[in-house]
C-alpha cells in the first residue's frame, strides 16, 4: 500500500478515535482534575525528588514512562494547567492505541479496512474507560496492550528496533507485560518456521527482554523497597495465600467465561445473572479451569489458522494477571469472585482481547459467506448498544473542580510555595475522595 494512503487512514482513524473520545469525556477535559496516585506519587515525589523518582518503585515497579511524562508536564506547564496537561497526554495517548487496530498491520486478523475503522472506535468504549481513560495512574493497562499490538501485527512483519526499545520502557512501567510470553513465543515459533533466523532477531530482542524482565520483577520483590508493602498486604485479607491459590483459578475462568463468552454477546445485565449460577467451589473451578481454557487452546490451536491461535494465547494470556495480582492486591480477587467490578479498570484489558477475539473470529468467517458476514455486523451494532449506558465519561465527582480547597482553587498556592517557599506545607483534596497531595518545600521562608 502507497506509504502516504497508509499514513491518511492512520490519521483519518487517529481523527475519529479522538473526536469519539472527546464526546464521551467532554466533561473530564472541559473540567480536568488530579487522580490518585497522579498527585500523591507521580506530582508529589515528581516535586520533591526530581530525576530521582525514576529509580523509586511502587507497587512493585519503577512506573518509568509515567514519571517522564509527570517530570515533562511539571517543567513545561503552569501549576493550574497540570491537571489539563495530564487528562489531555492521557487523551491522546489512548486514542493512538485505539487507532493503532485500523492500521493495515491487522489485516491479517480483520480483512476489511471498514471493519478494522469500527473496531478501533469500539476500542474507544470497552468497560473499563471510564477508569482507565485520562489519568496517568493507569496508562499502564493502555501500555501493555500497546505491547500486545506489536506482538499481534502481521507476522510476516518484522520487529523493529524502536518497538525492542519500546517494550523495554514497558516493562519498567507495568507488571503485567508477563501475560504476553505466551504470545511472543507462539510468534517466534510462528516466523521460526517460515523464514530464516537473521530475521529473527527482532523477535528474539523483545523475548529476550519480556523473559529478564519477569526477573527482575521478581528480584525487586525481594528488596525491602519493593513499593509494594506500603500500598498493599496480603496479611490483610482474610483469604490469606492458600485462598488466593485455591481460588484465583475460579476468578480465573470465571472471568473467562463472563467476559469473553457471555458478556460481548449478552451485555453487562444479563451475563452478571447467568455468571452468578457459577458457585466458588474449589473442584467446579478447577474442573471449568481445564475445560475452558484447554478445550479452546486445543480447538483453536488445532487448526492451521494462525490469526486463531494467536488471539487464542492472547486472550489466555492477559487474563491470568489476575491471579499474581491477587498476591499483592487480594481485593482484586474478591471483586472478580464477586462480579462487582465489570467497568473498573481491572477488566480493561480482558475485555479489550475479548473485543478484538470475536470481531477477527467473525472477520475471517465473513470472508466466506453473507451469513457470517451479517452476523459480524450484528456484533458490531450490538457493541455499540452495549456502551450506550455507560457512554459519557464524567468528570471527577468527590471533589467537585470548583469545590473549595479543590486543585483549582488551591494550585495558586502551590504556585507560590514553588517560587517562594512560602507557605512551606501545602495541601489539596484529590480525587477519588479521601485522597491528598502534600507538598513541603525544602526550606522555611515564611516570615
């Protein structure tokens, strides 16, 4: 394809994914506000420590690209404009990840241009946006996925430098990057058998890299400054570790099972009853462990269609985040358990795959025939209906952008204290409620 008609269906997607964007959350970017961890660590430890902040883990990892953007945003902007500058880099990156699924790199998996334009628009409203969208604190779930489209690009494609590069930067930013071993393997076995190894190399950087990095993961865990202890603890729930063992394969495949089989066909409503039926009995789940996921490896691997088997370790994969989460994070666990966090941030990623599974499984069969192929347009239209109750993505409610003592209303004081150092404590409500950013400037000045 002429590079130049490449790069305006890249831009014409870019386009629509942002302009769709912006109409759900026209109110997050009309009224911006700081979120969680975006002020109490990123800002904070920003502020106070400098370039040193890139070296400080929390919850478990370095947050790397997270901290560069924070340092970028505090250096080039004004104090009022940083919750702004954070919601709008936010905005941007994700639809670049939204659009990315137009390119013709996935024609391999959706066939037509048209189809691929309308996938990367239901990109834009898959559960867990409203999280997910517009705060720095949890780019890590756009970032791992954007590893995964390098990862899912046409294999007949090699793996460039800059994406080796990438993923390096991925993986000091996120912990989930593990979830895609699976699915850079099958890729390098994929090429290994079809090309000679000097083209490989690629392939094997970003492998290589993924493999060292789960151990570096895993030595970090070992240092008393982890960053993981002061955030959560396992000794807090009452679980304790033979019950996130014994039941993190039911939340497992229960979560398979609603999110990628039920929930895309029969929206949040009805899924949730039909998921409810499924008991948290150790022997059920285990029983459902080995049906589900190895009856569809073996049915979707057995054939000679790649696109299948590559969403297959896909799907698979990223969803088995939950399990070693529920180490540090036990809570995470109980809500899957549950069923009561279906548009949180912690299905994103889940539903993303299961988006994309069943809109290339549907593409690859149109090709054959007009059932198939007004069967994927059912689909289409039935997503679409399925995020209309949760399409505007409000602004943040707890404390209100206007509210006293709110990030608008005090960043002038912030201001002052930067410049002054007076007054030497300065301290906001952020959202969500019963959250604050402290700042102490380093030496008293006030008289």
């Amino acid at each position: 394809m002429n590079a130049s008609l490449t790069q305006q269906k890249s831009l014409k997607a870019f386009f629509f994914c942002s302009l769709l964007l912006g109409l759900r959350a026209v109110g997050r970017l009309w009224l911006p506000d700081i979120w969680a961890e975006d002020g109490t660590v990123f800002i904070q430890e920003g502020l106070q420590l400098g370039g040193h902040s890139l070296f400080l883990p929390f919850a478990g990892y370095f947050h790397t690209l997270q901290r560069l953007m924070t340092l970028g945003i505090l250096h080039l902007f004004p104090v009022t404009l940083w919750p702004l500058a954070i919601t709008s880099i936010c905005f941007i990156l994700y639809a670049f990840f939204a659009s990315r699924l137009a390119s013709s790199q996935y024609e391999w998996l959706i066939p037509n241009s048209k189809i691929r334009l309308c996938a990367a628009l239901l990109v834009c409203c898959v559960p867990g946006t409203q999280e997910v969208v517009g705060s720095l604190a949890n780019i890590n779930w756009i970032l791992v996925l954007l590893l995964a489209l390098v990862a899912l690009k046409d294999p007949k494609e090699e793996i460039s430098k800059r994406e080796i590069l990438f993923s390096l930067a991925v993986i000091l930013s996120t912990a989930t990057f593990f979830t895609l071993i699976p699915l850079f393997i099958w890729r390098y076995c994929h090429r290994l058998k079809r090309m000679s190894k000097k083209w490989l190399s690629g392939d094997l950087g970003i492998l290589s890299i993924l493999i060292l990095g789960v151990g570096g993961l895993a030595l970090l865990q070992l240092t008393p400054d982890h960053g993981v202890g002061s955030y959560h603890s396992l000794e807090e729930s009452p679980m304790g570790r033979e019950g996130v063992l014994s039941l993190g394969p039911i939340a497992y495949t229960k979560t398979l099972i609603r999110l990628v089989l039920l929930r895309p066909w029969l929206g949040p409503g009805f899924s949730f009853r039909l998921f409810k039926w499924i008991p948290n009995d150790i022997v059920l789940g285990k029983a459902l462990l080995i049906l589900f996921t190895g009856g569809g490896l073996v049915f979707f691997l057995k054939g000679k269609n790649p696109a299948k088997q590559a969403l297959s370790y896909f799907v698979i994969g990223i969803s088995t985040w939950i399990i070693p989460a529920a180490f540090s994070r036990p809570v995470v666990l109980e809500k899957f358990l549950a069923g009561d966090n279906w548009d949180s941030r912690y299905v994103f990623a889940i539903a993303f795959s299961a988006l994309l599974f069943w809109i290339s499984l549907l593409s690859l069969r149109a090709e054959k025939g007009k059932y198939s192929l007004n069967l994927l347009r059912f689909f289409i239209l039935l997503s679409f209906i399925h995020a209309i109750d949760r399409f505007l993505i409000l602004p943040y409610k707890d404390v209100p952008h206007f509210s006293e003592g709110s990030w608008s209303q005090r960043s002038h004081l912030l201001d002052q204290s930067l410049r002054t150092g007076c007054p030497q404590v300065v301290k906001v409500p952020i959202n969500p409620g019963g959250w604050e950013f402290q700042y102490t400037a380093p030496t008293q000045k006030c008289d």
